[in-house]
C-alpha cells in the first residue's frame, strides 16, 4: 500500500519495489467500462438533518436514524448510468448518510458501498452542492425560485481495485471536487443555452480524472523520463502541435509529478525561475508526427528507472495504479531530498560526512536535481551554502570526462 506523505517528509524510507512492479498482468488488466458509473439526484433536506449538521460537535446524535419521509426529505433521480436494479442500493446509501448530517456542501466523500449488482464492494464518491438554477428534469410548481441542493455520486473500482480504496479516497476526492465545480458550471450552460452537456460531464469523470497518466504513459513510452525530468526539475514544459487533450493531459501530468506542496513554497519559486534562466530553458514536446518528440530535454538514471516502472504496467494497466506508482516517484524523490539535506547538516562539521554527501549525490541517480534544490534552499545559510558549493566542484569533476 502506498505509503503517506507525511511518512516520506520525515524522511523515513519505505520499501517502494512492490509499487514499482505493478503486479502481474493479469492484475494489471483494464475493468470494463460499467465500473465507473455515477448517479445525479436532486435533494430537499429535512430539519432535522439540518439541525445535526449545524450540531455543536458535528457528530450525529444516533447510530440507528431512520430516512425522513414526506415534506421533510426528498431525494429523487436526476441522471444515471447505473443499472436501474441496483440504483434505489445507493439511493438508500446516500438518504441515510443525508439524514444523519454527516454530508456537508462542498465537501466530497468516500466511501465503500456494496451493491448487489456487480456483487462486491465499489468505491463511491459523494458530494452535496447547491446550484442556483433547477434542471427542467427536477423543476417542479413547488421548487424554490432561487437554488436547488443536488447529490452526485461517482462508483468506480471492482473487488480486484478495492484495496486501492483508500489511496482513492486520499488522491482523487480533491480532484472529484474541482470536478464538481465544473459540473456547477455546466449546468450554469445548460440553463443558458438549453442545451445537454450534464450527461456527457458526467459520463466522463473517469476519463477526465482518473486516466490522465495512463494516458500519457501509452503515449511517451520510453520518453517517459524526460517529462519525469522536467517535472522533477521544475522546468518549463512547452507542448505544440498538440490537440487540447492531449496537452491537458501532458500538463496534468506534470502538475501531479511535480513536488509543489512537498516542499518549501519560496523553495518552489526560486527554483522555478533558476531553470527558467538557464541555458536550455523551455522542453519543447513537438506533437506534429506520429510520435511525440522532445527538444532540450534531460534524464538521469532515477527518471529512467521510474519510467519502467510505469511501462511495467503500460498494457492494459489500471488507472489506479498508474497514479500510485506516480505517487510513489515522488515519495521516493522526498526521502532523496530530506536525507541529502541531513549529510549536509552533519557536513558544516564532519569532513566524513562530506564525503557521505558526494557519494549519495553520486549513486542516487537524480544528483544533478537535488544538488539544485538543495543550492536553492541554502542560499541564505552561508555554512551549508559553503557545503553544497563543494559538492558541486566534486560533483563536476566526477561527472568530466577523463583522458
């Protein structure tokens, strides 16, 4: 299981290679296209549910409420794709977490629902928001003028991904909520122009949030590691010649590969503009032929490993797993960057240490990236500054070539 973040900026190392390999390939083997359904269904709440969410402590004041009836709760079908069988499952899932308070607007869930139809446990995201403007499907004489509350649940996974279930419920619940805002805005369309584009939003969500890096593995392949690279080293990313979802799905690549948020913010945008500053600047990715090609690019022997690791499970993987060995890059490039910053520190007095500096820059196989963050970072200590300038001579005449 992938192993926290909070784990890996202490520094503590983990044991990655079971990530890495991805499993067999029949493991690895795509699920049908029905394990990613999702439901809309408007809703009016009860007081009583509104007096448990506005409670002191948040917490409802029973384990065995019963789903409110008649004027006080509604909850009625909007759109699905889900089996009509198995539909009134969630339904009866989603009114008893709605009568118990524990839904508040904004704020995704996740949770694990089991249905009787495919017969096993699914991941369920749920979310609660309030939209100005009725659909016509749910506008009635009696309905408010002003703002309507709506439920939308997405159910992907199968028995073989339910183990991935918290990893979903810690990566992709954020994503699923900016996810929502889009929805909020095509409704907003919909009420404008008349016309449909809830059903194919919705329909979509697990192309759009799930499958981004799968796709762009089955795209670069082995030049997999020069955008790990660039992502990596905060360096500028130009795509041209590309359609908009291919582009997307490259940028939002690099926007989950990159370490934002994991490391100190000023850190972030030192960085970005020492790379934008130098020689090669930008990394073009020329989409104009059948294969992407990459101008000005970089590697190193860390972004390469990484790279087969993802190719491990290129045919035919799951999207899941695609985004956890991800994760898992990043994990492994933090550990990296808290134990070079720890030989630094045991550097400004002990020469070995020093010495511990230059041989793990030299045998990780992404020195030359964390050499720049490190210089970053300890620009204003002049002990450590004068340690990571010695590393730097070592590290190039380590890196010349010789006669």
């Amino acid at each position: 299981m992938l192993p926290s973040l909070r784990e890996s900026l202490d520094g503590d190392e983990k044991e990655l290679e079971s990530s890495e390999e991805g499993g067999s390939a029949e493991d690895r083997r795509l699920e049908p296209p029905p394990s990613s359904h999702y439901c809309l269904y408007s809703y009016r709440g009860s007081r009583l549910a509104q007096q448990r969410a506005n409670s002191d402590d948040g917490s409802p004041s029973g384990t065995n409420a019963e789903t409110p009836s008649g004027d006080d709760f509604s909850l009625s079908l909007a759109d699905t794709n889900l089996p009509s069988e198995v539909e009134p499952e969630l339904r009866s899932f989603i009114a008893k977490r709605l009568s118990k308070g524990a839904v508040f607007e904004g704020l995704g869930n996740v949770a694990s629902v089991e249905l009787r139809i495919p017969g096993y446990q699914v991941g369920c995201y749920y979310c609660l928001f309030q939209q100005e403007k009725l659909l016509p499907e749910t506008a009635t004489m009696d309905s408010e003028p002003n703002s309507s509350e709506y439920v939308v649940c997405f159910l992907g996974g199968s028995e073989k991904g339910l183990e991935l279930y918290p990893f979903f419920e810690h990566t992709f619940r954020l994503e699923l909520d900016k996810y929502i805002q889009g929805l909020k805005n095509n409704m907003n369309c919909e009420a404008r122009a008349g016309e449909n584009h809830i059903q194919s939003y919705l329909s979509s969500w697990f192309e759009d949030v799930v499958c981004p890096i799968q796709r762009v593995v089955l795209l670069f392949q082995e030049k997999l590691s020069f955008l790990l690279h660039a992502a990596l080293s905060y360096t500028p990313v130009e795509v041209k010649e590309s359609d908009e979802k291919t582009k997307r799905d490259i940028n939002r690549f690099l926007s989950v590969a990159s370490l934002q948020g994991l490391i100190h913010e000023g850190t972030m945008t030192s960085l970005c503009m020492a790379m934008t500053e130098e020689q090669h600047r930008s990394v073009i990715i020329d989409c104009s032929g059948s294969r992407p090609q990459f101008h000005n690019a970089g590697s190193n022997r860390f972004c390469e490993d990484w790279m087969q690791a993802f190719l491990n499970g290129a045919e035919g993987g799951n999207p899941f797993l695609f985004r956890q060995v991800l994760e898992n890059f990043k994990l492994k490039a933090i550990q990296d960057i808290n134990n070079l910053k720890r030989f630094i520190r045991q550097a400004e007095t002990n020469h070995y240490a020093l010495f511990k500096c230059f041989l793990f820059l030299k045998n990780c196989g992404s020195g030359d990236i964390l050499l720049k963050i490190v210089k970053v970072e300890h620009e204003e200590m002049p002990e450590a500054k004068n340690v990571v300038a010695v590393l730097e001579e070592f590290m190039k005449e380590a890196l010349a070539p010789s006669f």
